[in-house]
C-alpha cells in the first residue's frame, strides 16, 4: 500500500527554467509534508516543509505547494541550476508518530 | 557540528549471516530512525526509537530489530540475512519533536 507517490521516475528541465515534482498521497490524516534532495553515497538532505493546513511555502528558490482536496503536493525549482540535479523524495508525517512514510523519488537532471 | 555517522558504509555479508549497523546522532537529538532504501521502493521505516525505548516500527520481519544506548546511539540487526535484504540503511537522527530529521550517509549492505 503505497499512501505517498511519485508517479515519475524522472524528469529533464533546461537550466534555468522552472523544474515542478509532483507527488500524490492517499491519507488524509498526515500533518506535514517534507521534500528531501539526495545525491548518490548521501543521506538525503531535507529541503523544504509544509504543515497540512497550509497551501504554500517558500524558501529561496524552492516553493512547495499543497492541494489537500486532490492530496497532491509539488515542489516548485525556479530558476533551476546544475547542482539541483539529483533524486527528490516526498514524504508526509503525522504528529505524535516519528514514522515518515516516503515516495519512490523522482530522478532531476538539469541540462546545461 | 558533527553529523549523524553511520559505521560501516559498506558491507558485503553471505546470505544467512547476520550483521550489526550502527548510528550515531547528533549531539542532543535522542530519536534515531531506521530506514531502508531499495531501487524502485523509495525508502521503508524501518523502526525509531527515542530515549532507549522502541516507539514506532514498521512492516518488516522479526529477523530485523533495534536498539538504542544511553548515549542515543543506536543499532540495528538483522539476523539469517537474505538476498533481498541488499539495500542502503539510513538512519535519521533528531529531537524527537517531528520535521527536523537529519539523515546520515547510509551503509550500503550487500547480500551473496
């Protein structure tokens, strides 16, 4: 039962557009959301954060929007660069439960 | 300040062997998380633990288990080990308040 999704695999984008990751979930009940960024040999590194009862946040370049009614989530790159590059988690929490449930990751490739 | 260290990075072990992974957290962060990462199944909690005490686990076997020291250092066994259970383990340290996770480098443990 996969309740957090990142239905693809990959994604190219041109640097300096914007690069969108979308990620979908099936339980209503978890409190936030996270995106993390992992380079290969790395843990992952947390990026950005949204609780569930808002619709956007934003960090520099980095936007994470929330669609609690179509339980969707994207993250938003803009402009991105060469050192984004890399696999993009989502994944979504509860309070009082450390448990962080993922999804399968999506694979960014900027090109120069 | 130091990181979360994860000994050993690389491990290669025969199929029913068992093998100890270790973790170390952040000083003062006293919940440590156990995940695995496969290709193509993102990354499964695994257990997390905080102040000694086992307080989340997830849908894995028995021959998989935990335990966290004093010091929050914890480990991680798992016994009559399997092919499928090659995979990076990843432990994510933090104060046990939610969102602030910070993930070590993984040991990558390979079955033959």
């Amino acid at each position: 039962d996969q309740q957090v999704k990142q239905n693809s695999p990959s994604l190219s984008v041109q640097e300096g557009r914007i690069s969108i990751l979308n990620c979908d979930y099936t339980n209503s009940m978890f409190d936030y959301f996270l995106w993390y960024k992992k380079y290969p040999a790395e843990g992952p590194t947390f990026l950005i954060s949204i609780s569930s009862i808002k619709d956007k946040n934003e960090d520099g370049r980095f936007t994470v929007f929330l669609n609690k009614s179509a339980k969707h989530l994207s993250l938003h790159i803009v402009p991105s660069q060469p050192g984004d590059s890399a696999v993009y988690f989502c994944a979504a929490g509860s309070f009082g439960n450390e448990k962080l449930t993922f999804g399968t990751g999506t694979r960014l490739t900027i090109i120069p | 300040k130091a990181g979360v260290t994860q000994t050993p990075r690389y491990l290669i072990k025969t199929r029913g062997q068992q093998v100890t992974l270790s973790c170390s957290p952040i000083s003062g962060h006293r919940s440590v998380s156990w995940y695995q990462q496969t290709p193509g199944q993102g990354l499964q909690f695994l257990f997390e633990y905080f102040s000694e005490t086992q307080r989340n686990k997830g849908n894995f076997p028995g021959r998989f288990s935990g335990r966290q020291f004093s010091n929050s250092r914890s480990e991680m066994n798992v016994s009559t080990l399997e092919l499928g259970d090659s995979a990076l383990y990843l432990c994510a340290t933090g104060t046990g308040s939610n969102y602030g996770y910070t993930f070590g480098s993984g040991t990558r443990l390979t079955v033959v």
